[in-house]
C-alpha cells in the first residue's frame, strides 16, 4: 500500500523532484532548498485517525548527487531524454498496535529502506517513467514496481503534469503490510494472507516559481488499491489519497 498513513519526510521526497528548476543550475555548484510544507494522507487502517502535517522541506543536489527528504540518488545516465538513477529511499509504512483499537494485539508492522532504480524517458509532450525498488533491510522481503505516464504541460517556468500508473507489490510486501498473522486472529478479524497486488494512480502536479528564489510545489494523488489489499480486515478502503503544498527558498 503505497498511500498509508505517509510520514511528511516522504511525501516532500515525491515532491521536491523540481524544486531546482526555478532557475538553470549549475552542476559544479551546490544546490540546497529549505521551505515549509503542508501535507494531508488519510490512514488506511481501520479506526486510525487522520493527520494535517505542516513540516520542513528540505532538498539538496551537488553534480550527479542529490538528497531529497529520504531519498538519496545519483544519476547514472542523463542524456536524448532519457535518465537513469540509483537510489535509496527510507520506507515509513506500517504501524503500530496503538495506531487504531481494531489493531490492537498486532506484531507492529516496521520501518524500513529500499533501494532500486528510477528510469525516466521524456519528450516535449509526453514521458514515461519505471521505479523497481526492493526491501534492503528484509522487513517484508518484499518488491514494489511503479510505472508511470505523464503529460509535461509547460508555459515559461510553469509545469502542470497529470499522470497515470500502476504500482505492483509482491505477494511478501502486501502480507507483511496487510495481512493478519494465524497468532494475530481475533473475533471480527480473521487470519489473512496477503497476495501480489496492481493498484492503479492518478495524479496532477504542479510547479510555479512565486519570485526568483521562491517556487510553490503541489500535488493530489489518488489510489485504488488491487482487492488483495482491499479485502484485509485490517483495511478501510479501497481508495486511498495525497496532497501536499509548499514553499521553498532555493539559496
């Protein structure tokens, strides 16, 4: 399930992909952004409340190096195109017994780290981009592939991009995230075995310098998640959401 309960770190990952585009870099100088920014992801999980989060943005890019939030990249491949980074990237799904009264009793679901690759191919109106990532640290021992179709839409230094995707999960990643253990099993919350899932996303980004220094970054993302998710006990819905807002100062 890739819109959980998202700590604000990693939602400004998703978002700060532009944040140097306000004005040419130069790739032998540092690159840093500091801002403030605004984030709503209702929980999945049954009972769990939902968060307003207002935290810091921060980015940084230095050559082919760059730091995101919780991303850390470098850039492989840059050229006609196409680009091709390796990265890795701290991964805050999951929760804990106290998260929601219907998850009490549960083993908590843990932190973890994946690592992979983000594979970009653009054109003037249209682009395609593949994110296989794998479990580093062996909590779920799980994979997720995403796949994505956007539409650059450009006037100046404005960028409007809707997109459209799916996002495959293995069967261990879903089990870990959505399933109930046999040793978990209560009345109303029966044992279930999570199973491979392809959940499918829309999205509309939005990027806008306000000064020279200044630039507004937003986005909503929607998801559906694949029944194998939806049909936990342990799951609300089967449609889960993002938005964020921000201002950054780019130094």
């Amino acid at each position: 399930m890739t819109l959980r309960k998202i700590p604000a770190v990693l939602v400004v990952t998703l978002a700060l992909g532009e944040a140097a585009a306000a004005q040419p870099p130069d790739p032998n100088k540092p690159q840093f952004a500091l801002g403030l920014a605004a984030i709503s992801s209702p929980e999945p999980y049954k009972g769990a409340s939902d968060d307003l989060l207002v935290v810091p943005a921060i980015s940084f890019s230095y050559k082919r190096f760059y730091f995101r939030g919780i991303t850390a990249g470098y850039r492989l491949f840059d050229a006609e195109g196409f680009q091709a980074d390796v990265i890795a990237r701290a991964r805050f799904g999951g929760f804990d017994e106290d998260d929601s009264p219907f998850l009490a009793g549960m083993e908590p679901r843990r932190k973890s780290a994946d690592g992979g690759f983000v594979l970009t191919w653009e054109r003037e109106r249209f682009g395609l981009r593949l994110t296989p990532l794998a479990d580093l640290l062996g909590r779920s021992g799980g994979q997720e592939v995403s796949f994505e179709a956007f539409v650059p839409l450009r006037r100046g230094p404005f960028r409007l991009e809707p997109s459209v995707g799916a996002v495959w999960q293995s069967a261990s990643f879903v089990d870990y995230y959505a399933g109930v253990r046999p040793e978990e099993a209560r009345p109303g919350r029966p044992a279930y075995e999570g199973e491979g899932a392809f959940n499918l996303t829309a999205g509309l980004s939005a990027f806008a310098p306000v000064t020279r220094k200044i630039v507004f970054q937003g986005f909503v993302k929607a998801e559906r998640l694949a029944g194998s998710i939806a049909d936990s006990p342990i799951v609300e819905d089967d449609l889960g959401w993002v938005g964020f807002a921000a201002l950054s100062y780019q130094f």
